[in-house]
C-alpha cells in the first residue's frame, strides 16, 4: 500500500497528529528533496503537501519556493534518487525472497541492523524508513524479520523529527497488516519498563526517561487511534511486561506510573488495569507481613517499624541506577539483618506504588469537578471508578489473606460521598447475610464492617445506627435458633460468622459509644469540633473519662439489646471472641454503665473448649483476613487459617487499622480517626470511683491496678495475689496494643526497634 493512502487513513483517527513543528529545511533529513517539485510540473505536488488537509504524519513542513536554494535542490535531487533506489533495492528483496531467493532479503535485514560495530546513522536509517513506507503493502507476513528488526531502532533518543517519521510507519505497518498489532504495541510496552536502556553514541541527543516514556505513550495512543480493537491486545502485554514482586523499588514505581497514565487514553482498560495494579500491591502487601511473622518466629529481636522508611529519598523517573535493587548483601552498615532490609525495601515499594494510585484517583476526581451534577450526587464518571474499585475489593481484598494497607484504596475512594459509603456497607452486609457464600468470606465482610465503621471519620450517625441494626438483627436471630437446650456448646467453626459478627459489635462499641447513646445527636452537633468542614458529624472516638463518664439513666441505642441478650447465651462469645477486643469491651462497658461482664470473664477461664477437626464437608476459601500473632482468640490459638479451613477460635481481624506507610499517609488526613488515649480528660476524674492508692501515675502505668481493682468487684482478682502476674503481663501487653487495637504482627510495630539501632 502507498505510504500516501495508508497515512491519508490514518489522518482520520482522533486528535493525533506528528506534523514537525518546524521546516526539515532546518535538519539533515532525506525529504528535503521533496522542495525541487515546487518548479515546473511538480507545483501541484508541493501545494499539496502543505494543504493542512492532506498534510500527514509523515508529510513534512516545508519552505516556500522563494526560500529554496540551488544547493538545496541539487541535495534533494541526490536524495530522492537515492530514495527510489533503496525502494526498489526493498521491492526486490522481497520478490526474490517470495521466488525462493532470500540472499537479498538477508542483506537488506543485516544493513537495518543497528547492533553491527559501525550503526548506521540516523539519516540512514531515516531514509530506509521512509523507503519501507513506500513498500508497506509488500510487507506480509512473510516478512516478518524485516519488522522485527525495524522494531529494535533505539527511536526514542533521537531527535524530534526521526520520532516523528518512525511514529508514521508504525501507523502505516499496523493499518496494513493488522497482525502487526501485537509486535508493535509489544514493542512500545517494553519501552515503559525501567528495562530499556538505548544504545547510546557521542552522537547521540540526551533525551531524559520521561520524555521517552511520553513518546512511547504518543505512539501508543495513535496506533490505538488507528486500530481501537488494539485494546483487547494490549492488555495481556501490559500484564506480561509487570515487574516481578521481588524486582526494584524504582522498576515498579516507573511501571506503575506508565500503566495508569494509559488509562488516559484507553478508559475501556480501566478495570483490567486497576485490578492488575491492586493484584501486584496486595502480593508485596501479603509479602511483607509474611517476612515479619518469620522474622518474629527467628532468634533476632529486631521488629520493623512502618514509620522507619526512608522517606527522604523520593521516588525519581529520571534516576536508571540500579542501586535500588533488591540484591542486599548480608548486612547494612549497622549490621542490620538481611530480613529486615528486605522488608524495608518491600515496605518503600508498597509505599510508592500505593502513592501513585492515590494520586491517579485524586487527580481523576479533580478532573470531574466541573462535570454536571444531580442532587448532590458525585460525577457520573467518578460515581464508575467507585464501582470498578468496589468490584475490584470484592473479588480480590475482600478474599487476600493478609493484606495490610491495600485495602485503604477503596477506604479513601469511599470518604468521597456518603452515598459511596452506603454502597460500601450495603455490599459488605450482603456478603455476611448471604448464607451461600463462604464462611471465610463472610467472617472477613464482618470484620471489614467493624473495622471501616470504626475507622472512617466521615461516616454520620444515621450509617453507625443502620449497621449496628443490621448486625444486632442478625446475632439475635441466629441465638434465637440455636439456643434452645443445654446441649448447645460454643463452635467457633460451625458458628464462625456469629462469633465475628458479635467481635464487630464489641468493636463498633469500642470506638462508637459516644454516637450510640440515646441524644447523643444533639450533644454532638452541640460541639463545633465534632463537625467536620462538610457538616458531616465526626464524633469523638476517645476512649471514655472512668472517672466522669459514669452516670445514671444512660439510654442507648435499642440496637445494642442484642448485645446483652448474645453475651449470655450458651454460645459464649465472650469465650470465643478475640480477647483484647473482649477485655477492652468490658472495661468500657463497665465504666458507662452499660454492661458488667467480668463474672462472664472469669467463669470462662474455667470452661475448656475441645479443638475438634474441621467439618469435612466445609466449602471455605483459603482468604479472608488477617490474623493478630498476639491477639488471637482467647484461648490462645493463634493459628492461621490452613488448608481453606477457619481457625478454630476467631482471630482479631481489623483491616483498617492505622496507616503506617509514610509517603502515601497523607491521603489518609481528615478521614481516618485514630485511637486517642484515655488520659486527656484527667482533670474530670472523679476519686470516689477508685481507691486513691491505684490511681497514682500516668494512665499507662495505673492500667494494671485499675482492671485489678475492678477484679476485687468481682471477687475473683487480688492486686497482692501472685499467681495472678501472667494475668497482670497480659493486661498490660494488651494496653500496648489497644491504641491500635491492630492486627499487625506485633503488637510494638509502632516502635523503633533495632533496624539502624535506634531505641
């Protein structure tokens, strides 16, 4: 096909053009010949290339007729010459292959080698391009190593002009021959990678990184201009080209900001990609906590901290240096271990490309704010990301077994609109009441629900109040059921979704007690500081004043009943319940007067459950949360889920625990609530609610004599009995953690301990 037909074709794609920018006049380039048709019968040629409606890709601008010289004119003379030369030198290589002769083809593919010890120059080469493009329907399938080689030019670090002709051929190949396709885009998703390094010469301009990646993206944009089923194409050779989970820090984040950017221009990938993306975080998410529960099971007394990341060495497309790999030797300067390094490394990683898909969803959302709205509702485009990132945390958060921070991505998509929220819940409540999905599944939406309705500050009343109905419902319905003689007995496999459905009521507690109380709405709007800029009601999450908090004729909300119903039935959740959230529960109970159940505690230490073999016939999935190494059930069984099975006491599952990634952490400001201590409010206390002699020191230090003197209520704890000191180490590991109250697998991950020995 003619070089003329194929880009007059291609001129009719969307908003692509590759016209130079400046006359080839100014460079030393084979079209300059072209010009010598402004005399005599060849005016008609020149006028029409520069019609700016035949005028095409590989269609320079030219000067006018007055401006060329003698000298000019013979130049391009000797080049279009040489030009129908090397067209008819292709036209017969190819023939002669065809005929059975391929010595000719051989040389020809041996000259466009750029690797021999003396290139060709970029002129050269330049004039071949535009030979082969007059020569575009000979090259079928048959010539495929022809192509090949073309594909290999180190295109992107020459100059402006060459891009340009090489970019046309590239369109003028695909338009001809689709099989094609998938070379060229091949090629051009390899060039996105930290992988490609060019053949540099003395010659050669210096073109940074990101202008190549930005030329790779203009060549991909207008072959998918040209051929718009490329996309389904495209796709698997993005896929292929993703950086192993193990490669550098700087080789994902470099892929990952070149996969999103496609997005611009290829909406239709949209959840292929994003659900590529999020895949590849989550498996170095999972890795990470997985490296730290074998560096806890080891002799080292080294803990990673998230907060100890280097943050200062910010993540640079322009940097090729290798430094970055993940090739450690054995120790650091300090003599940290290799382990750690590595979960450093990993850390960063998961930090950086967390980072960047923020920023791709905040800049979306920013590009949609001038688009039309209806009843206060979000963009329609953006209101179709939320979908597709919903979709992606069903089929693929939702059932990962420790994740860690991945899942924040949805959380942050959600703190957009309320109605976002909605939807959020509303499938998380779907999945805990569908009887047909697995347990594990609907064990981890439990514990989703908690953790988010915990966790999300920008949540209002009305949606704590519907979950904690929902949930409420449900426990009360299932005890209605099942407890009904006394043969019933506490199973934390057959009954696994009521144990983390009654965890998730502990827990909202926990944190929503100050919203749960009848008129708490009116205290709470009365307080300018629990209002947020939106009018949204933030609530205070602190933990409640033991001292002041303690008060006569508190009404809660009807939805809590269920609560003191489910505590006392034969079930005992308070036996199976993780038991830092269980012990935190009762303190808080306790103190607002809402529930005593220390007797319950204490009675439980009694009772011995059996660890009896999984049902054979359970159909449950390997996934579906995260279990705490030191907050696990309470009988102490901090096993995992093995083998597809549920543990046999439920585990502390909290998804949304506090944020520990440094450089993506301020996407989290404003929307995330922390766990504040108890110790703001100490001028309130009241004395008469304890015994002077505890309540001495700071409140990390009283901790202990508190839940003691609470004991000697009860009759069963004395502050002078020694057998109790495990009982007493207990507490206090969980006060540690309770800030948290985290399933990270330490409970001082928050701590600087020992990777640069630091204290």
């Amino acid at each position: 096909m003619p070089v003329s037909h194929s880009i007059d074709a291609a001129a009719s794609a969307p908003k692509v053009t590759f016209a130079p920018e400046s006359p080839v006049m100014d460079c030393e380039l084979p079209l300059r010949g072209h010009r010598k048709r402004a005399s005599g019968s060849s005016n008609n040629v020149l006028a029409a290339a520069n019609s700016p409606m035949k005028r095409s890709i590989s269609t320079p601008v030219v000067s006018s007729p007055a401006m060329i010289s003698s000298e000019q004119v013979a130049d391009f003379e000797k080049q279009r010459q040489s030009l129908v030369m090397m067209t008819t030198y292709i036209t017969s290589a190819i023939q002669e292959k065809r005929r059975g002769d391929p010595i000719k083809y051989e040389e020809l593919i041996a000259q466009l080698t750029m690797t021999k010890p003396s290139p060709m120059t970029p002129t050269k080469m330049l004039q071949w391009i535009q030979a082969l493009s007059q020569c575009i329907s000979l090259l079928d399938k048959s010539c495929v190593a022809l192509i090949e080689t073309m594909l290999q030019i180190d295109w992107l670090i020459q100059e402006d002009v060459f891009v340009q002709y090489y970019m046309s051929f590239l369109g003028n190949v695909v338009s001809a021959h689709a099989f094609y396709v998938v070379p060229v885009q091949s090629m051009l998703v390899q060039k996105l990678t930290h992988r490609y390094k060019p053949t540099m010469t003395t010659d050669t301009p210096i073109i940074n990184r990101e202008t190549q990646h930005e030329r790779v993206h203009l060549a991909l944009k207008y072959i998918l201009g040209l051929i718009p089923t490329g996309a389904t194409s495209l796709f698997p050779l993005l896929a292929k080209e993703f950086p192993h989970k193990r490669e550098s820090i700087y080789a994902h984040t470099v892929y990952v900001k070149n996969i999103l950017r496609v997005l611009e221009y290829a909406p239709v990938l949209r959840t292929q990609i994003l659900g590529l993306v999020i895949d590849r975080i989550i498996q170095v998410d999972v890795e990470i906590q997985v490296e730290l529960e074998e560096l806890e099971d080891s002799d080292t007394e080294v803990a990673y901290d998230f907060d100890t990341a280097d943050d200062d060495e910010e993540l640079s497309d322009e940097s090729d240096s290798d430094s970055d790999d993940d090739s450690d030797s054995g120790s650091d300067s300090d003599g940290a271990p290799v382990a750690v390094l590595d979960i450093r490394e990993m850390t960063k990683k998961l930090d950086g490309m967390l980072f960047l898909v923020f920023s791709y969803l905040e800049g979306y959302v920013n590009s949609c704010r001038h688009l039309p709205t209806q009843n206060g509702r979000m963009p329609a485009p953006v209101e179709e990301l939320f979908l597709v990132l919903l979709q992606i945390f069903m089929n693929t958060i939702l059932q990962t077994f420790k994740s860690r921070h991945t899942q924040f991505i949805i959380f942050y998509m959600v703190s957009l609109s309320p109605q976002f929220s909605d939807y959020f819940l509303g499938a998380l409540g779907t999945k805990i009441l569908d009887k047909s999905q697995p347990e594990v599944i609907r064990v981890s939406a439990a514990a989703y629900m908690s953790s988010f309705v915990s966790r999300a500050k920008y949540l209002d009343i009305r949606q704590v109040l519907m979950v904690i109905d929902m949930l409420g419902n449900f426990v009360l319905e299932l005890v209605a059921q099942v407890d009904t003689g006394s043969n019933v007995l506490p199973d934390a496999d057959r009954y696994a979704v009521f144990y983390a459905v009654v965890q998730a009521l502990m827990y909202i507690f926990c944190f929503r007690w100050r919203v749960l109380e009848v008129g708490s709405e009116s205290k709470i709007r009365s307080s300018k500081d629990d209002f947020d800029s939106a009018g949204m009601i933030v609530g205070s999450m602190d933990s409640p004043d033991l001292n002041s908090s303690r008060g006569v004729g508190r009404q809660w909300h009807s939805g809590l009943n269920s609560l003191q119903r489910v505590v006392t039935s034969r079930l005992n959740p308070l036996k199976m319940c993780s038991s830092n959230v269980v012990k935190q529960f009762a303190r808080i109970s306790q103190s607002l007067d809402f529930m005593y159940i220390y007797p319950i505690l204490e009675q439980n230490k009694k009772i011995y459950i059996p660890r009896h073999a999984a049902r054979p016939d359970s159909d449950m999935l390997g996934a579906g949360g995260s279990g705490n190494r030191n907050g696990a059930g309470a009988n102490g069984n901090s096993s995992p889920a093995v083998g597809g099975q549920l543990p046999h006491e439920l585990e502390t599952f909290f998804p949304f625990d506090p944020y520990r990634l440094q450089r993506s952490a301020p996407f989290m400001q404003g929307i995330y609530q922390e766990w504040e201590s108890e110790d703001e409010d100490e001028d309130d206390e009241d004395e008469d609610e304890y015994d002077e002699e505890d309540a001495e020191g700071e409140y990390e230090e009283d901790e202990d004599d508190e839940l003691q003197d609470i004991g000697r209520h009860s009759g069963s704890i004395n502050s002078e009995d020694e057998d109790d000191e495990d009982e007493d180490d207990d507490e206090a590991e969980m006060n540690k953690s309770i800030m948290a109250m985290s399933i990270s697998p330490s409970p001082a991950h928050f701590l600087v301990q020992g990777i640069t020995g630091r204290k």
